[in-house]
C-alpha cells in the first residue's frame, strides 16, 4: 500500500471542512487531503429534509471565496424584504461545485465513501480498498457532530402500530391523516410546521410536543449588504447597550425583547431555550396559530392510543403522523483548544457563525503566530442551549472580539472576508471607527454586567 503524503487532512467534508480547505487553497499552496463517509461534499446537508433552507442569509454560508447564491431580496412568502435563503438543492449543487474545482487544481485528494481511523489509514466504506496518508497537520472538521433527524431514530419507543417519521416524509406522504403530531421545539419543527400550514393543512389538525419554549432571533437582524446598517451593525449596538442598562437576568431579557432584539412564540411562556435560531415576524404569527400545544416535558413512549410525556401522558387520534424534530443539530459540547501538536479542532469562535468559523482559523492557522497566540486568538464559543448561554455566548464574543481588535491585518482580512457578516467592505474606515466607538461605551460595562449575571 502506497502512502502519499500531505500538508493538512481534513475528517469531513461538511461546511466547516470545506470553508477551511477553501482559505488553504486561496491564501497557501498547502497540499490538502479531505476524507468524508459521504458520497458527496455538503456533510448533513444530503441527509437534510427537502424543503429546508437555510436559516440565515445566502451570503453568510459556504466557503469564503465564492458567492452562495445571487444577493437577492425575496419579494414573497415567509422571508419577503430580506436576503435569499438557499435551498438544501442549492447547497449540495454549491459544495459539489467548489469540490470539482479544489480537485482541478491538483492539490486536493478526495476520498468520498471513506473513513479515517487514523494512524494515517483511510479505509474504504464501500470495498475493502485502504489508503495510506501521511499528514503534516490533521483537520478535524466532525467536532461539531451536527445531527438532523434522518440520521438517527427517535431517542424515545415508538409501537410497531404507530407511524412516526423524519420531516423529509412530509413531501411524500399524502393527504392520507386527519391530525399532525410535531415532537420537538427548535427549527426543524419550526420547519415542518410551516410546511404544512404553508401546504394547507388547518392549524386546528397540528399538535406540537414541545418540551420547552426558546427565544428567538428576529431574521430581520440578520442582514448584510445594503440592509447591514439597519440589522447587524444596529442589533450589535443594542446587545451591548441593552445588556449595559439592564438591573437584572430578567430585566435584561425584558428589555431586549422590547427592542426586537429577541422573540418568541408564545409570549405567555418564559422561554428556558436558545439555540441561535432565527425566524421572520410572518413566521411567528403562522406558528402562533397552532393553539394544540403540549407542555409535558418530553416524550418517552408513544403506546398505539397515547403519548407518554414526562410529565403525564395525552391520548390521540388514531389517524395521526408524528413527525420526529428531537434530532440534536448542533449538540452543547464542552469545548476543546482548536490548536494542539499536529491536530486542529474546528470548533465555533463566534456564536452560531460556523462557516466563518472554520474560514478564520485557517487564516490564523497560516499566520506567524505561535501555538498560544493561536488559540488566544481562536477561543471557542460553544453552540447555545439554554436562556443562560444566549448571556455567555455574548460575553464570549465580547472576549473574542476584543482580542481581534488588537491586530489591525485580522481586521482587514475581516473587513474583506465574505462571511463575516459582522463587518461590511462597503462601510468607509471612517464609519468603522465612529461605530467601534460607539460600541465600546458600552462594551466594558455590558461585560462587567454578563459577569456579574454568569456567577
């Protein structure tokens, strides 16, 4: 068996392997080898429910060198004034793309259908066919183990006589059940309750399990391009002041959903979950139509004629489909240095910015920095999952921003880099300034406050 040689080895070619690869091939002449289990680049994307689109704008996702879709304000349907949201069909069409062009240039190897079980062996999926690598620097681009419901049974028993799916079943299924039971409450339910309400079914036919409530961040936020002043640059301005008037948790909360900062569906409800996702105002008013809700903690067994909770248990139609949304997407996990001999964890640095993530450490992995500067740099911000962390992800941005301050090259490769959504080109070095300004009056006493609260 021969064994090749290389400069990086990247496990996984999901978003986060190819956002890194991407700024090895645009900003090094590294040699790059990149080992997935899939058939195709686009990690859970392929496993992904039809009808999922992304939930933030086009031009913040995929690689750092090339545009994911066309800069386009949707004009109708649940988005409409904001930026496009790529289809699942789109993003798997782009990474195929970027894929076919890292392999033209000759410094790529790709083994699709493959895994790593290290020591350098790759060992075929498919056949019994192994390969040998030998590899200066080892990407590991799965930490962020990202799940859709595809990829896993439900976590609680399900009886033989009972029908229960993954959301990719709705566009097949027909129009065979009178009610509708979602078990979940993060986005893939979001998703597969505006399926079907966008699809004609009543919101009196739909039942939603959820065992908690979460805030939420209004898309409108999350704009770039000639909407960025409004929504980025704006809401980064009223986290800190929000956070630097507040007295308390609550008033904290209290004043940022007064700002339109956060929202949540049932405004009865204090919401205990965050998770970063987002959702459009035309959104929440759909979801609140569904007046069947079940607060019981989640299910542990659903029995031919009733659903066990946690709390108690509900009987139901018989004519009934549930449609599992519990999946984990980004698990909660504890946090490892992104940088140690040999070895590179892509890991989050800014809150639910993946992508960029993994574009910003392979531009601090290619600079002059040492091992410990490195990591200084690319301290990781684990993905939210409750009220609490929605306060120790900001402070940790905070952190992490100040850091970056520091160095006025990482600034401007921020400034130019497409999936930094936090930084506009269009913006003058002159507004820049009157903004940072503006956002350190509030900035030191907005940390001293989420300190205060996180202890």
């Amino acid at each position: 068996m021969n064994t090749h040689k290389t400069d990086y080895l990247i496990i996984g070619a999901g978003a986060m392997g190819m956002a890194f690869a991407d700024v090895l091939m645009t900003e090094s002449n590294a040699s790059i080898t990149i080992v997935d289990r899939q058939h195709q680049p686009g990690g859970h994307w392929n496993m992904a429910y039809p009808f999922v689109r992304l939930h933030q704008p086009s031009g913040f996702y995929g690689v750092n060198s090339r545009a994911l879709g066309s800069a386009r304000i949707d004009t109708m349907g649940n988005n409409k004034g904001l930026y496009e949201l790529a289809s699942k069909a789109e993003i798997c069409a782009y990474y195929d793309d970027i894929m076919r062009e890292f392999l033209s240039s000759g410094r790529v190897k790709y083994f699709p259908m493959c895994e790593y079980q290290g020591d350098g062996k790759i060992q075929s999926l498919t056949c019994q066919t192994s390969h040998a690598v030998d590899a200066q620097t080892v990407v590991d681009a799965t930490f962020m183990n990202v799940k859709v419901p595809s990829m896993a049974p439900p976590a609680y028993e399900v009886a033989d006589s009972v029908t229960c799916v993954a959301p990719n079943a709705l566009t097949s299924l027909g129009g065979q059940w009178s009610r509708y039971t979602i078990i979940g409450a993060g986005k893939t339910s979001f998703d597969a309750c505006l399926f079907l309400l966008d699809n004609g079914v009543s919101p009196d036919a739909i039942c939603w399990i959820k065992p908690r409530e979460s805030w939420l961040w209004d898309r409108a936020y999350a704009q770039a391009g000639e909407l960025f002043e409004t929504s980025i640059q704006q809401l980064s301005l009223m986290q800190v002041k929000v956070v630097a008037e507040s007295e308390s948790v609550e008033d904290l909360f209290a004043r940022a959903e007064a700002q339109g900062m956060v929202l949540r569906i049932d405004e009865t409800v204090d919401p205990t979950m965050f998770r970063c996702a987002t959702v459009t105002k035309s959104e929440i008013q759909k979801l609140r139509s569904i007046k069947n809700v079940i607060r019981m903690g989640r299910v542990k067994h659903i029995d031919a004629d009733r659903i066990e909770l946690e709390q108690g248990s509900v009987d139901y139609d018989n004519n009934t489909l549930f449609v599992d949304c519990t999946a984990d997407g980004l698990a909660r996990r504890a946090p490892e240095a992104v940088f140690t001999e040999g070895t590179i964890t892509l890991q989050a640095v800014r809150t639910c910015q993946q992508v960029f993530s993994a574009a910003f450490i392979a531009h601090i992995e290619l600079s002059k920095h040492d091992q410990a500067r490195k990591n200084q740099l690319c301290t990781p911000v684990p993905h939210p999952d409750s009220d609490t962390d929605y306060m120790r992800n900001m402070l940790a941005d905070l952190i992490n921003g100040i850091a970056w301050q520091e160095d006025p090259a990482l600034l401007a490769w921020m400034k130019a880099a497409r999936l930094d959504g936090f930084s506009s080109p269009a913006t003058s070095p002159e507004a820049d300034a009157a903004f940072m300004q503006r956002l350190q009056e509030h900035g030191m006493v907005a940390a001293e406050k989420l300190v205060g609260y996180l202890s």
